[in-house]
C-alpha cells in the first residue's frame, strides 16, 4: 500500500487534491458493473452518483445478452416446428413474421428494463445523471449532461466502468456497403417484415455462432466467415464440432479458414471478398453482421490526459486498480474477460476497495469463470479445458459421459452432446468441466459450486439427483469417473468375500 501511495503521490503532484469531496464514489457507466458497484455503493451508505449517457443496463440490457437470448428462443420454436414429427406431432414449416419476432426482442429488453432503471436506482440512494463523463482531475469528473449543462464533481474514488462497443475491422468497402453490428441490429432491423434474405456474419466465435444459427432458423440463407481453422476456438474441438454439426443441419454455410479482403457493390449488389487457401472469392449478401469481438471504449474519458495506461484495455492491477490507487476499473473496459456475471463479479471488488481500500483491499478472484454459448447445442465451460491444460503442461484425466445414455435426454430427443470433466491424476479434483447439450449453461452450475468451494467428484456422486433430469448427467459423469478409480486389488478382495459368505 505505500508503493502504492508514492506512486499516486508522483502521478497527482500536478493537481491539488481537495481537502473535502462531494461525492465517496462516482460510477462512469450504466452497465453491469456499474449499476452494481453503485449498488454495492449505496448499500454502504456511501454518496454515489452513476453516469450513463445513454440507456441504464448497459450492452447486455440493450444490444447483447437479453435481446440475443429472446432471438434464440423464437428461432428455437421455429426449428421445433419444423421438426415436430421427432416428438410424434406433425412437422410444420413455420410462418416467421419476422417484424414481429423483432418486436418481442423489444418487449422483453422493455419487461427487463425497470430492475435497471433510473427509478429503481434513485430509490435505492443512487444519483444517477444522464451525460457524458470526463476525469479533469484525479479527483474530479466534469459531466456534459444530456440536457445541455455541464456539472463538476469532486470524489474520493471513481470507478470507470465504460464497458465495451464492436470491433469492426477496417475493411476496404465495408461502410459503404453498411453493416450489422449486435448493438445495432435490433433498430436497423425493426419494422423489416421478412429475416435478411442472404446472410452473412463474420466472425466464427460465440456471437457470431449464436446469430448465424438463429437467423438460419428464421429463414435466412447464412454464410458464416472465420479465419481460424475451425468456429469457436476457445473451447476443444469436440465441443465446436458438435456446434459446426448443428449449424451445417440448419443450413448454415460455414467457411473457416477464410480471410475477408473486402466489400463491394457491383450493379446494386453487395459483396464481401474472402480468401482461402491463396484463391479468392466473392460471397454476395442483402446484410452483413460483424461479430468479432469487442473492443473497450477508452476514448473521451480523460484517461490519457491523466497518464492512465490503457493497452486494448484499462490496465490495473490485481485491485482493479489504476496508476491512481482511488481509480479503479471494472468490467470489459478492464478485461481479462467479457461477460456480464465477470463484471458484476469484479464490481464487488472494485467497490470495496474503491470505498474501503485504505483500510483493507481484495485481489480479483478468477479462479472459477464459468461461460456459456447459447448455441443449439449449448456449450458450456468453467475452469480449464483439455487444450488449455496441455498448452500449460498441467497433468489431468479426462471422464466423459455422453448424453446418448442419460434418459431424460433420449426422453427429450435432446441425446447429444456430453460432459466432459478435468481432474488432476488419482484424484477427484476438479480442474474444468465442459457441457454441451441441452442446458449446458444451467447444468454447469453444479460444477462451478463444486470448484468454488473445493468439492470432488466423489460429493457429486454422494449427492441426490432427482430422476429423470438433465442434471443427472453430471453424477453419470461423476459416477463414471468413480468406476474407473476403483482399486483392481478391492474389487477381487470383494469377489473372494462374496465367494466365501456363500459358502
């Protein structure tokens, strides 16, 4: 802590600190690390005040997770429809009035929208103000208020939570042909009566995958881009292939290994040019969506002119900290991860040591991050993966339980997919487990507690689990794990005593 405070001490000789504040803590941004640590903030009893300049909730609210989630779900009825003899029903192609799946995408981020409201937030203790936020100072933040006044506040801390926005590449031709982003999509493509006619979404990760197969099911012709060998490269191969199965099932045209060049418009169409294997081609499209990734919104916060390091993200320490020890940064504006439970997760953090750091700080915790890609089949992961563990040299074994065997699955005709567990040799430690199925994402909590709190597979096993759900198949897998570490030595010992006890 006094490395710390020398070093604040250094970078803020330039600025005089005020001797009284207006505010504990002010909060630079309306998502989900924000409106928590505000929260959290409030809880204290401290004076907080939220800036957002555009809509409370933030990307996930708005333009990623909720919106996403309720176009998978329509697309999912969809698929069921048109599949419905698996279940003995007659199968039924679908009338897909595409504006008004749209519109329920809206009237469920509208449902969603009061539990992060100004209302709600002010009734809690928050001030929270509309406008756009600048550092001037260490300790002071300079608000452009949306209504056309500029207010200046003085803090003990600040949290930048600014979140992040899409990475668009700088493609040759790209703006003039327009484009789709996940934040834009769901305006630009409100009032359309019919999905986009020819599809083509680049980029082969979580999002893009999500979005290509759900289009696809609403009736778009979908060509998905990637330029890695395969989709979603940061999960194993035998998870990504069932994934690549099931959007090549939906009719989805996948490409790996294609580099985009450029985009065009030639006689009033619109074009993207790849390139693969040293050829070239053009791949025609009515709408493209780029989903590769996100970049952190760094720009127009004052962090540069106070000597901030950013390098892609916030850099701070394992505090959450910046170079200003009372300046801290959570969520995708700090990285290492984008998801809306790791910032909420890190708000904790950063709130408490934003407020009471002085007394007592807390490290970050990553060791348990769980995620999910709410693909069809989901795919869900916590802790390492088999190429993770081997690209790090760690020693681990591998059970795994395919769902083709578990009874709700084959009741659902849901049977596919499995659950995969890492756990160090000899042991039932676990060191990851990977889900893909039906629920994944629900059905890796167990696993995520489990690791949390130092469980083995051996407490999972003990546990009951009610028959017949999904959920079984995490004692299946742990049951699997058991029979292949029992003793060879105990087993013919337990012959012989059988042997002898009949006589």
């Amino acid at each position: 802590m006094l490395l710390d405070f020398l070093k604040s001490d250094n970078l803020a000789t330039r600025w005089k600190r005020p001797r009284k504040f207006d505010r504990n803590l002010i909060v630079i941004g309306g998502g989900s690390a924000g409106l928590v640590s505000a929260y959290i903030a409030a809880a204290t009893k401290a004076k907080v005040t939220l800036v957002e300049a555009n809509r409370m909730g933030g990307d996930c609210l708005n333009y990623g997770c909720v919106p996403s989630k309720a176009l998978i779900r329509s697309a999912k009825l969809a698929h069921q429809m048109r599949k419905a003899d698996r279940y003995g029903l007659a199968a039924h192609l679908p009338q897909v009035p595409f504006a008004e799946v749209i519109e329920r995408v809206h009237r469920v981020i509208a449902e969603i929208e009061p539990h992060d409201s100004i209302e709600r937030y002010t009734s809690l203790g928050v001030e929270v103000l509309e406008g756009y936020a600048r550092l001037v100072d260490p300790w002071t933040v300079e608000i452009a208020l949306n209504s056309g006044e500029t207010r200046r506040l003085t803090t003990r801390a600040v949290i930048i939570a600014t979140g992040a926005g899409p990475f668009v590449p700088p493609l040759p031709g790209i703006v003039e042909v327009g484009y789709l982003t996940s934040d834009t999509l769901w305006e630009q493509l409100r009032g359309r009566m019919d999905a986009p006619r020819r599809l083509v979404v680049l980029g082969g990760g979580p999002v893009g995958c999500e979005l290509a197969q759900s289009f696809a099911r609403l009736g778009s012709e979908v060509t998905q881009l990637e330029m890695a060998p395969r989709l979603m490269m940061r999960e194993d191969e035998d998870a990504a292939e069932h994934v690549l199965a099931s959007l090549e099932a939906d009719g989805v045209r996948v490409l790996t290994q294609h580099k985009a060049r450029a985009c065009g418009l030639t006689d009033g169409r619109k074009w993207i040019e790849v390139e693969h294997g040293g050829e070239v081609q053009r791949v025609e499209f009515d709408e493209l969506i780029v989903a590769l990734g996100r970049a952190a919104r760094l720009k127009g916060f004052g962090l540069e002119e106070l000597g901030i390091e950013v390098d892609r993200v916030v850099e701070t320490n394992a505090y959450l900290q910046t170079g200003y020890p009372h300046i801290l940064a959570a969520g995708d504006v700090a990285g290492p991860y984008q998801f809306t439970h790791v910032a909420a997760h890190q708000a904790w953090f950063a709130t408490v040591n934003a407020l009471f750091g002085d007394f007592k700080r807390f490290k970050a915790d990553y060791r348990v991050i769980p995620w999910a890609t709410f693909t069809d089949p989901e795919v869900a992961r916590v802790g390492l993966s088999e190429a993770e563990a081997k690209e790090k040299n760690i020693a681990y074994e591998v059970t795994r339980y395919g769902l083709d065997d578990l009874d709700r699955a084959i009741a659902d005709s849901a049977a596919r997919g499995f659950v995969k567990i890492l756990t160090v040799p000899g042991k039932d430690t676990i060191l990851g487990a990977t889900i893909v199925g039906e629920h994944a994402g629900d059905l890796l909590a167990e696993f995520v507690l489990a690791m949390k709190h130092g469980l083995g597979l051996n407490k999972i096993l003990g546990t009951i689990h009610i028959y017949p759900t999904l959920a079984e198949a995490n004692k299946m897998a742990a049951g699997l794990w058991r029979r292949n570490h029992i003793s060879p030595r105990l087993v013919a010992l337990l012959g012989w005593f059988h042997r002898w006890r009949r006589g």
